[in-house]
C-alpha cells in the first residue's frame, strides 16, 4: 500500500518547498492535500486518514499542537493514527511536539539530510 501524508503550513512557498523535498527524498509518499491551517489539517485528516501528518506550528485559527491534540481527541478507534512530524521555524516547541506524540520535529529551513533521516524512521514506524 502506497504511504500518505498531509500538509499543513500557512506559508504557500514553504508548503510547495515541502511537498517538492518529499517528492525527492520518498517519491512513494502521495500527498493527499496541502491545507494552510490547523482547522483545516484536522478536518481533512479525519475525511482522509492520512499515514502521516507534516504539521507547522504557528498557524491562523489553530496551531499545529491544537491541531494534534484535536486529531488524538477525535481519531476514530478503528483506523490507525496518523504519524505526526512537526515542521517550524521555532525550536523551542520541540517538548510540546513530542509530548503530542510527535515522530519527529523538523526546523525550518529543512535541510536535506535531516528530512531524509526523518523519511527513514517515518518508513520504519509504518512498516511495524
């Protein structure tokens, strides 16, 4: 089964960075949408039920922790919890991030070999 995953950051050009860096380093990975806020992340991610959710923190309406908490509050039982990676500018939210079960935390500007570090331990976790 191809791997899916969701994205949610505000900035367009760093959404197209993203999506374009993991069509590069895991071109299995299909993207199922591209949203630019945690309200929207959250909806799409219960109608898709996406294997991992790429997650910015600082977003309008709902953070990418809010959106977090929300998805772990409301997943249904029956479909397994998305992986969740955080990707930001800010350092600093990395204990919230993995308090929210958290994956991996990635900081802005992604760089090549930390986000090829990250696909690998993403791949890992899907195939238990």
């Amino acid at each position: 089964m191809k791997p899916s995953a969701l994205i949610a950051e505000d900035e367009p050009l760093l959404a197209a960075s993203l999506q374009a860096e993991l069509a590069q380093a895991w071109p299995e990975l299909a993207i199922l949408a591209c949203v630019p806020d945690g309200l929207s992340a959250v909806a799409h991610a219960m109608t898709l039920k996406p294997d991992v959710c790429f997650l910015d923190i600082r977003m309008p309406g709902q953070s990418g922790l809010d959106a977090a908490q929300a998805l772990a509050e409301d997943w249904p039982s029956d479909a397994p919890f998305p992986l969740l990676v955080f990707v930001t500018a800010y350092d600093q939210y990395a204990l919230q991030a993995f308090e929210a079960q958290a994956v991996d935390y990635l900081v802005k500007p992604v760089e090549p070999r930390r986000l090829a570090g990250c696909v690998e331990r993403l791949r890992r976790r899907l195939a238990d």
